[in-house]
C-alpha cells in the first residue's frame, strides 16, 4: 500500500501494533489480562505453602531450614517478578518467556531437591503441582502460537525430574506410579486445554468469515484483522490482493503488503489508534498485489471491542484509477501555470465585455506595462484604434457561434505610445452547457517578420532589376522604382562617387507619377557633392545614412527646387563595395519623414548589394580584358601553358602546348592535367601537385617528370605551377617545357661530376662514396676491406719531357693494366694527377690485400707504348685496412697516404700502414710546430692572381692565394701546408688572418681609384665547424667593404654537404658572393645545386686544358656553360693558357677566365702595378646581374 502525501513513510518497527500481552492469544476465548498472572501466583503459593509445611512437621536440621527458606525466598521473588512481567507489554516476548520457564523449573528443582530426604513419599504430588504450574506456561504458548517450541521445553524439564526423582531421591515404587498417574492428568488437562482454544478459534472464524462472505456483493474488500495479522476476509479483498487466505495468514503482519517508504507511518497511526489516540479512521496507502503490481487503496477501519487482541474491521476500496486521474489532472494544471508564466507568447484571459482578468509576463513585457496595469484596462485600451472594430467583430462572431476560435493579425499600443505588430489568436472558453466564459488569448511578436517582408520585397524588386539587365546604366531605374514602390517614396535617385575627381555626381532617378519635379531632377543633375558637403558629400564622408527632415528649408543648393517641387523628407543611404563608399541612393517624399530602423536595414543590405553589382560588373569588364591579353601572351610564347582550376583540370591551353604533345585544345580542354604525365611518373606529379596547389604560393619550384604524348612517346618534362589572379578570378598556371636536351647534358655533367675524365675512373667523390658503403657493409657483416693509395713513380719527369699530352697517355694505359688486373668487385679511381686509389672489398685476410697490390705492381712494370716512345714507370701503394687502421673514411685514407710515402721513400713498391709511420711523417715535415708561429712571427704572405672578363679584357676581380716565406725552406706553396694547417687547427687563425689581409689590400685598391673584387679559397673544415660566417662579419665589420667586393671558392663536394646550407645561406644574407670551385670533378647533384646560394662556377682546369684539341673537353665546358647561364650564375675558366683555348671560351660564352694566360699568382706590389694599367671597367667588380644571388661555404685558402 502506498501512504497519503501528508503521511511520512518509514521502516516498519519490530512490532508495528504495539501489542499489549493479550497479543498471545491468538484467535481463542477471551481472557483478561490479569487472570493468568493470578494462576501463577496462587500455583506458586500452594506449591511453596505445601513444602513449608511439611518441612515444619519434618522438623529438619538448622542448615537445611536455612538453605530452604532460601530457595523459597528466591521462589517468592521470581513469583513476584514473572507476575509482572506477565502483566506487562514484556509478555509478547518469546525472548523473556523462555527465561521465566527456566527459571519456574530449576526453582522447582531445587526445591524438591532439597527437600526430598525429608519428604518421601509426599514429594510426588508436590512435584505434580509444580509441573501442573510449568503446563500452565505450555497453556499460554498454545495460546501465543508457540506451541512447538514451549511443548519441548516441558517434555524436557519432565523428563529430567523423572530421572532425578528414580535416581537421586530414591522414592519407592508406589511413590512413582502416583506421582505418574498424576502428570498424564496434568498432560490430559493440557490437550484438553488446546482443543477447547482450537474450537473457540474455528467457530469465531467461520462465523467472522460467514459474515464477510454475506457482504461481498457491496464490491469492496472486507478484512478482519487481530494485533495486525490476518483472521478473515471477503472474496472482494482476496481479488484485489491476488493472495489466497493460507498466503495472507503466513504474513507476519499485513503492513508487509504496503510499500516500504509507507510501512512507518502506517504503523504509528495504527498504535495510535490502539491507544486511544487521534489517528485518521479513513486514508489512502499503497498496497503491493501478489504480482507485484502497485494498488492505490481506500481504507475504512473501525476497533472491534475486546478485552483481549486488538481487532480491526476493514473496508478496502481499490481507488487507482481515481488516483491516476487525480495526479494527471494536478500534473496538467501545473504544466499550464508553467507554460502561463514561461511562455515567450503574449496570453491573457479577458471577460466578455473585454476587461483584462489574467496576463503573463510575456504579454506585459511586449505591452510595456505591470499586470496590474493592465488588470485595470480592456482589451480594446491597448488595440491600435485602426484594428478596435476588427477585433470587436471577431469576438461578436464567436459570441454568435459562428466561431469557435479566431486567428488575425492586429497592431497593438505600447505604453510607450509604440505600436507593435502581433499575431492574435482568440479562443472563447464556455462552460459544459455552452455559456460564454471569458476569452483566451495568445499574441505574438511579428515586428520582425513585417520589417522582413518589406526586405524581401524591395530586395526582390531589386534583385530583379540587378538579374535582368545586362549593366548597371539598365538596371538603376528599375532598382529605383522597385524602392519606391516597396517602401512607399515619391522619387529616388542614384549619385556615383568619382574618385579622380573627388566628387559625386548625379546619375539617374525615378518617380511616381503626378507632381512636376524636373526642375528639382535639374538642379540634381547641375550638382555635384564634396566629401562631406551637403546630403550626398555626408554620406560619402561618413558611410552611413543621412536624413534631412524638410530639404526645401535646409538652404542647400537644392532647398528652392524642393520648395518649388513640394519635396520635404529625404533620406540618403550610402552604397557600398566591401568598407568603400561608392555611391549614393536618395529617397524624396512630400512629407516629413524620419528614419527608422526598418528602413535603415533594408536600404543598407539593398545598399551593399547594389556596390557589389557595381563592381562586379566592372571587374568582369576588366577580367575580359584581361583575359583577351592573358591569351595573347600565352598564344605568343614558346613554352607550355595551361591554365588550371582549383581540382588541376585543363581550362585552356596555348598552341605550345598543342604542338608539344599532339593534342588538339579541345581535347585538352576539361581533362586533368596528369593526362599528360607518364603512368609511372604520375603519382609523384599529382602529390606536388596538390601540395603546390593548397600552398597557393604565387610561384614554385620545378618538378621534373616524364611527359607523355599522344602518340605514346615519352619525354623528360619539366612543369612549374604558378598563381595568378584576374579580376576576381583565382587561376593557376601551368608552364610545361620539353627538357631532353638539358636532360641529356644534365646526365653527362652528373657522370662527369663523378668520373674521371681522362682515365673514366671514379674520381674522389665517387670513391669516398664507395668507401663509406664499404665501411657501412663492412660493419653490419664483421668484414674486412683494404684501402691502397697509388702514386706513379717519375711521372712528373715524363709530363715535364714528353708533354702533357703524352702524360695523359700514360695515365690511360695504365688505368688499362690496372682494370686488367682488378676484380670487377673492386673499386678503381683517379684521385688527381697520378694518384689513383683501390678498394677491395672481398678480402678476406690482410695477405689478400697485399698480394693485390703486388698484382698491381706486376702489371705496371713492363715498357708503356705511348706514341713512337716506350716508356717506363712503376708504383708506390700505401694499404690501411678496416677495422685494423681505422673505421672512418678519413683516418683510413689518411694512413693509406702514410703508406704510400713510407713506400716512395723506400724506392717504390708497396707498404703497410704501422702507427709509427704517422710519427715518423710528422717528424720529416718538421713543420707541425712552425706552423702555429708563422702567422705571428710574419711569414705568411699572399700572392693576387688576376680574372679576366672575356668580353672585356679587364680585370674584374683578383684571388688571394696563401704562401708561405718559410726561414729554411723560402716559399712554399699552398698544397705543401695547408692539409697540415686542417690537421693541426691552424686553418681557423690562417683563414681569419687572409680574410683580414686581403680585405685590407682590397680598400687600399679601393681607396686609389682601382675598381676590383677579391676572392678567396676556404678550407672545408672551417665551413663544418660552423666558424665561416663569424670570421667574415667581423673582417667585413672591420674593414667596412661592400660585401659584394668579397667572394668566397669553395669546392663541389663542400658544396654539396648538408652541413655547408645554413652556412652558405647565412653568407648570402650578408651579401657575400659565392663561387663553386673545380666545377665538374665533384659529385654535385645539379638538383640540389639548384637550391644552392651560389654565384658562379669554375670550371675545372682539366677541363679548360683540353680546350682546342680535344673536342670532349669542347663538348663538356659548353654544356657547363650553358647549364652555368639556365641556373643564372657567372661561370668562369680557370688554369687558362693557352690562345686557342680562349678562342673556344669566348665561342661557348663564357663570362670570365683565370690562369697562366692573364698572370701568375705574384705579391701584392706587383698586382697593384698591374691593375694600374688595366684597372677593369665600372661595373664589372661589383655584378648587380639578377641571376646571381647565393652563398657558398668554408675557405681552404689554397693556391
């Protein structure tokens, strides 16, 4: 059962009636409260009257009347005390029951116990009133239910005093068959007792139960219930619980069908009502069916008079379904006062005559007035006077019946005299017979909805205006019109700002029909505003509308045709492209008229839209002449170009590309452009591509690819993608070239930059390549490798007395002998001169690397056939083995070339590396120790070597060439130090102080007239270490020369180094100028040489020798050249000797030449006596040429 909402709930207590003792009695006769504790009592006092006596006729010894009247004593007390608690609420306790009867039986134990040796016979029926008095407790457990468990408590203490009785006291036979006979009388009054109780209950039941079943037809549940447990009941209560009667009598008590959070209070209010108190005789609970499912109840409960159990007679009516309704209907009530007072629609309940009985804050807030205001007024005190009758119809109609509810749209007053647009919706409530009750209504706000028609319609006048003229000269009186017919003005007119002239000027206007205004439309026309002169120089000045109330008494210029015309208002709106001013729309009328926010609205959209048409009709004017010239270029020039959207799909193409691919344009036309890319090539095109395309860059970098043409032929591509913008539009631009030829030079200059090329060996690059691979491969297998350095014995001698040529000659056959001999796993490379070096990586113990380098030796001794002379030569080889002499490139080669001079200086033949003859090297140079106090000491000194420009003859730039004046040796050049000065650090200071000194020289140059640049040699190790840029701010810094006066050589392979970047970049944004040296003998990638901050280039001088008489060499400078000239740098000759060989320099176009042709390297003195005589042309040492523009690396100061 559930409770009624002023109840509380609770848990349910441990005896929810408060039963008085009477609750032991289950069903039976009634007995009053006080009759069983005064059986105990008078039982108690037979029992220990009958033993006093007879202990006083026994006459028994002091101690044992002592120990007598003791246990009587605790009897009478015990007496006492069970009477009281019997008497008391403590009497429904099993819980204290049982003491009290463990107590009865050990007294009586005890007693007779110690009385039996003076009573004899006479002990039996004393013991048979004392059990009759424990039977009595077996008579109240039959009553309190509790008969299992009290009827083995007495058949226990029996059984124990029998046993005692035969045993201990020793009473005769005859004693005990008494005794015997006595207790199944006892036992016999005991069932007796039960069954008398047993059909007291069944009568009252059945007649209880007959009576309830006589009254089932009322519908309701009748329930009888005694101390909160179930008796009896009618069919109609069994129905409505599911339960059978068994079930329900099985129930502790019936509070266990109400809900837990109701148990409480339904408790309390039934201990209430047992004590007399003031408990409601009628609720409502919950009530929980056997199912589980929850019941709303009625009780009716009424006291039945008994002296003994509380009795409760029932009425139990099922009144869910009336509870429900109840609920849905307070729900509902409380979902109206909400949606009342939250709604944001206006509501308000009004009577029949109009008056105002109920508002929201809804509606007071859209009235502007308090609920009491509008309490006091009618309907119709806040209705627009022009929608009074209107309403007032409307509710007649639904007085009439015509109308149940009514829907329409009226203008109410604020209280701020405002009026607002609403949307009403008016119900007449009647009562169940159909009389009239009042009037509901709901209102909504529809100010912005009306505002916003009045947009929509001038902006579609206009918008129809703007989408059916082609220009903006048709469109105005139509955009004019539409303003005046949507919003209600006489006439309108279009000013136009005219930058250049800084005026705004009349265009156009429009009129209704009937007033003669042409004076006024002359006088406009005659007129011209100035930034912030008059309405329209107002709105061009300050961006927003202007209004002016009366015009014809404003004075202005236009004030007297106004008057004459019968204009008034006017209001100006600017008309704008993005923030900018460009026009002016003005609207006339025969009244005064004030803005408002409405038609500020409208207008500044309408305003907006029209600037916008504006310009963009002009920019699609200019985008057309635009693309008229855009088409005339790309029709006219030689290389590719498309033009692409945003997805890279072909827009248009020009006739090279036509011709360059086979494909009409309009088969191009729509179609992506990776058409046009080789399959295999067309996924690396697509991803720069679309990285090109989402960068948006205005330009990019070259992608190089392979082109694919119509026919199927392919062909090396190279595409450049660009961003343009005309007019509005966002194009990219494709630009297509067909590089085969550049391509074709590009792969021999990329297989010169790594092969010898006079011997076709692999030069230093390519072999410290290999050797790294080596050590790589070496290192992951636990393998051993050797490196040999080879060094020609008297070749100098035969270059000095055959020639070059023949020197040359030797150079081949012996890379022939060399080939011959070597493995094709082994590596063979011209390291310069006569050097050549060796790898062999099948080696698997030093032996097999020695016996190599004796085969070598083998081939080299016989005779060479070069021309009509045999000549002889033999070998020095230096060998390092990996691991044993070192795991780097560097260390190995270094202790090869140890070898090699511990070789040489032996008289040839070949020698492996011993950590001794390092020592032994640096002991025989002597000059470690020298070195580090020869810049101090003065001993190092440079030497000028002139460059010349061909084109000129003049001299443009000089390079400082280290030397050193040594006290013993005298002058030593460069190749003799400069690997000792790396290896010992004394290349830092040597670099700084050739930095200092040249630049020093350069200003005296500067300083008296002579127009020249200097160029120096670094050293790779100072470019590593990252000491390069520091070391030229502060000579630059110092010396205070233009940075472009100063040029930095650097070699190929420096060049190419990652390390070198930052370094080369950071020398550009000085504004030094940087040249790659030895151009064509390195392994320089030309992609990244692309990328590379560089100048100019120098061809190498075994390039430059061949000039003249080897068409080779012819061949290899002129594509040097050319490539030098596509990459936008200077590019340079050096180590020229030779007329012919200018000759062939001059053809190719090569801008500058450096050698023994022009000057050798000679002291400054000399240098400056030569540049007095030709001391070069203006302009040429500084070159502003826009293809120069990067950095190069670390000087090696070298000759």
């Amino acid at each position: 059962m559930s409770a009624d909402a002023s109840q509380s709930a609770g848990k349910p207590a441990d005896n929810p009636f408060g039963l008085t003792p009477g609750a032991w009695a289950g069903a039976g006769r009634p007995l009053t409260t006080w009759r069983l504790p005064l059986i105990n009592g008078v039982a108690a006092a037979a029992i220990i009257g009958a033993v006093g006596f007879r202990l006083w006729e026994a006459h028994l010894p002091q101690y044992a009347v002592q120990e007598e009247l003791v246990l009587i004593g605790a009897g009478v007390v015990f007496a006492v005390l069970a009477i009281a608690v019997r008497a008391s609420r403590l009497a429904t306790s099993l819980a204290i029951q049982l003491p009290l009867i463990v107590v009865a039986a050990v007294l009586t134990v005890l007693v007779l116990g110690v009385a039996g040796p003076w009573l004899g016979d006479d002990l039996p029926p004393l013991a048979a009133a004392a059990f009759a008095t424990i039977l009595l407790h077996f008579e109240l457990g039959l009553h309190a239910r509790r008969f299992a468990y009290l009827f083995v408590i007495a058949i226990a203490g029996l059984a124990a005093l029998w046993i005692y009785a035969v045993t201990a006291l020793m009473v005769s036979f005859g004693a005990i068959a008494i005794w015997s006979l006595v207790l199944l009388g006892t036992g016999l009054l005991a069932y007796l007792t039960r069954r008398t109780i047993d059909q007291d209950l069944g009568v009252q039941v059945d007649r209880q139960a007959s009576l309830l079943g006589s009254i089932s037809d009322l519908g309701e549940g009748l329930l009888i219930t005694e101390d909160g447990k179930y008796v009896a009941s009618n069919e109609a209560y069994l129905k409505l619980t599911g339960y059978s009667p068994e079930e329900l009598r099985a129930l502790p008590t019936l509070i266990d069908l109400a809900p837990l959070e109701e148990r409480e209070t339904l408790t309390a209010n039934l201990s209430k009502r047992f004590r007399g108190g003031d408990a409601p005789v009628r609720y409502q609970a919950g009530m929980i069916a056997k199912g589980g499912g929850r019941l709303r109840v009625e009780v009716a409960i009424h006291q039945i008079p008994s002296d003994g159990p509380h009795r409760l007679l029932a009425l139990v009516s099922d009144i869910s379904e009336r509870h429900r309704a109840e609920l849905a209907e307070r729900e509902s009530e409380m979902r109206f006062r909400t949606l009342f007072e939250q709604a944001q629609a206006g509501m308000t309940f009004a009577g029949l005559d109009g008056k105002i009985m109920s508002v929201n804050p809804a509606y007071c807030e859209l009235l502007g007035y308090t609920p009491d205001e509008l309490k006091s007024m009618s309907i119709f005190d806040v209705t627009h006077p022009d929608d009074v009758e209107a309403t007032k119809e409307a509710q007649r109609q639904m007085m009439a019946g015509d109308e149940t509810k009514y829907r329409f749209e009226k203008r109410f007053l604020r209280k701020d005299g405002e009026q607002v647009w609403t949307d009403v919706a008016v119900r007449l409530v009647r009562d169940t017979d159909g009389k009239p009750l009042y009037f509901q209504t709901v209102i909504v706000d529809i100010g912005d909805r009306k505002r916003n028609e009045v947009l929509r319609s001038a902006r579609f006048a206009v918008t129809q205006a703007l989408v059916t003229a082609p220009g903006w000269d048709k469109a105005a009186p139509h955009v004019l019109e539409g303003l005046c017919q949507t919003l209600d003005w006489e006439l309108a007119e279009y000013w136009e700002v005219d930058a250049p002239r800084e005026a705004m000027h009349f265009v156009t206007s429009w009129k209704r029909p009937g007033r003669d205004t042409s004076a006024y439309e002359t006088t406009s026309r005659e007129t011209s505003f100035r930034r912030g002169e008059d309405l329209g120089g107002q709105v061009w000045e300050l961006g927003v509308p202007v209004a002016i109330t009366d015009v014809s008494a404003d004075g202005s210029a236009r004030s007297a045709a106004a008057a004459a015309a019968g204009l008034k208002g006017i209001v100006g709106f600017p008309v704008r492209s993005g923030r900018r001013v460009v026009g002016m729309i003005s609207l006339h009328t025969w009244a005064p008229r004030h803005m408002d926010e409405g038609l500020v609205a409208v207008m500044n959209d309408i305003g907006s839209q029209i600037g916008e048409f504006v310009e963009r009709k002009r920019a699609e004017l200019a985008l057309q002449e635009s693309e008229k010239r855009m088409r005339s270029v790309l029709d006219n020039v030689s290389d590719g170009l498309a033009t692409l959207d945003s997805t890279s799909v072909i827009e248009s193409a020009n006739p090279a590309v036509v011709k360059l691919f086979g494909y009409l344009e309009e088969e191009l036309v729509g179609q992506p452009i990776d058409m046009l890319i080789a399959t295999t090539h067309r996924s690396g095109f697509v991803n720069y591509l679309q990285r090109r395309l989402k960068l948006d860059l205005p330009s990019s970098g070259a992608h190089e690819t392979m082109g694919k043409r119509k026919n199927g032929s392919l062909f090396p591509l190279e595409f450049v993608v660009s961003s343009m913008h005309v007019g509005t539009r966002h194009l990219f631009i494709g630009t297509m070239r067909d590089i085969s030829e550049r391509k074709a030079h590009t792969d021999a200059l990329e297989y010169q930059a790594l092969h010898d090329a006079l011997t076709g060996l692999p030069n230093r690059s390519l072999f410290g390549d290999r050797l790294r691979q080596a050590l790589l491969s070496a290192r992951r297998n636990q393998r051993m490798f050797g490196v040999l350095l080879l060094d020609l014995d008297r070749f100098k001698d035969i270059n000095d007395a055959l020639g070059h040529d023949r020197g040359d000659s030797l150079l081949q056959e012996v890379t022939a002998r060399l080939r011959g001999v070597l493995r094709a796993t082994d590596t063979i490379a011209r390291l310069g001169g006569d050097e050549f070096a060796v790898l062999t990586t099948d080696a698997k113990h030093p032996d097999d690397v020695v016996s190599t380098a004796r085969k070598i030796l083998a081939s080299l001794e016989g005779p060479f056939a070069i021309g009509d002379q045999m000549v002889e030569t033999g070998a020095s080889i230096g060998i390092a083995l990996y691991p044993v002499h070192g795991d780097d490139p560097g260390t190995l080669l270094r202790r090869a070339d140890v070898a090699m001079y511990v070789a040489k200086r032996s008289g040839g033949g070949c020698s492996v590396y011993a950590p001794e003859q390092e020592a032994q090297s640096l002991r025989r140079s002597g000059l470690a120790g020298e070195l580090r106090r020869s810049i101090p000491q003065g001993e190092m000194t440079l030497h000028y070597q002139p460059q010349i420009m061909l084109a000129s003859g003049s001299v443009y730039s000089v390079e400082a060439l280290v030397r050193w004046n040594h006290p013993r040796e005298g002058l030593m050049p460069p190749d003799r130090f400069i690997p000792m000065t790396e290896e010992t650090g004394v290349i830092h200071p040597l670099t700084a102080w050739a930095l200092d000194s040249a630049l020093e020289q350069l200003c005296k140059w500067l300083a008296a007239g002579i127009d020249v640049s200097v160029a120096l040699n670094v050293s790779p190790r100072i470019i590593e270490d990252h000491s390069l840029e520091e070391m030229v701010a502060q000579a630059l810094a110092s010396s205070k020369v233009d940075p472009r006066r100063l040029t930095l050589e650097i070699t190929e392979g420096v060049a190419m180094a990652a390390a070198a970047a930052k370094a080369l970049h950071t020398l550009n944004e000085m504004g030094v100028r940087l040249s790659l040296d030895d151009f064509g003998t390195g392994y320089s990638s030309l992609l990244y040489l692309m990328r590379l901050p560089v100048h100019e280039i120098k061809i190498d001088r075994s390039f430059v020798a061949g000039l003249g008489t080897d068409p080779d060499s012819g061949a290899i400078v002129r594509s040097a050249v050319g490539l030098g000239h596509n990459l936008g740098l200077r590019v340079v000759a050096e180590g020229l000797q030779d007329r012919l060989a200018e000759g062939v320099l001059v053809e190719a176009g090569c801008d500058a030449a450096q050698g023994f042709l022009y000057g050798r390297p000679v002291p400054e003195a000399e240098m400056t006596a030569q540049l007095m005589t030709n001391p070069g042309s203006k302009g040429a040492a500084i070159e502003s040429d826009a293809r120069e523009a990067a950095p190069a690396e670390t000087p090696s100061t070298t000759s």
